[in-house]
C-alpha cells in the first residue's frame, strides 16, 4: 500500500549559474524562502522551517 505524503511547495527557477554553458536549477521553498539544490530541496521537504515574514519569495521579486 502506497500513503500520500503532502510535502512543500517549492518554486523552481534556472540560472545561467556562473557559465552560460553550466545551468543551475534551484528551488525557493515558499514556506521559508530559502534557496536549495534539488538534493537539498528533497532534505528541506522533511525539516520543519518557519515562514518567513522578511522575504517571501525573495528571489523571484514576488515580496515587492
């Protein structure tokens, strides 16, 4: 039997990293506004994090 597990919300954004031949994805968790790899993101989905009142969705412009 399979259980549903309900995870984070995350947005993904990709950069030109620091070559234009070497992309990065990353992922903002819209909970907490933090920054993550997709290795990290997966770790992230398990740790509790507060919201964050500061800088929510930070990097993508969207708290201005």
């Amino acid at each position: 039997m399979v259980e549903d597990k309900i995870g984070k919300l995350f947005l993904k954004l990709s950069t030109n990293g620091d070559l234009p031949k070497n992309p990065m994805s990353l992922r903002e968790c819209v909970v907490c506004g933090g920054v993550f790899t997709r290795e990290e993101s997966r770790e992230h989905c398990d740790a509790p994090c507060q919201p964050s009142p500061v800088q929510p969705f930070a990097i993508t412009g969207r708290c201005r």
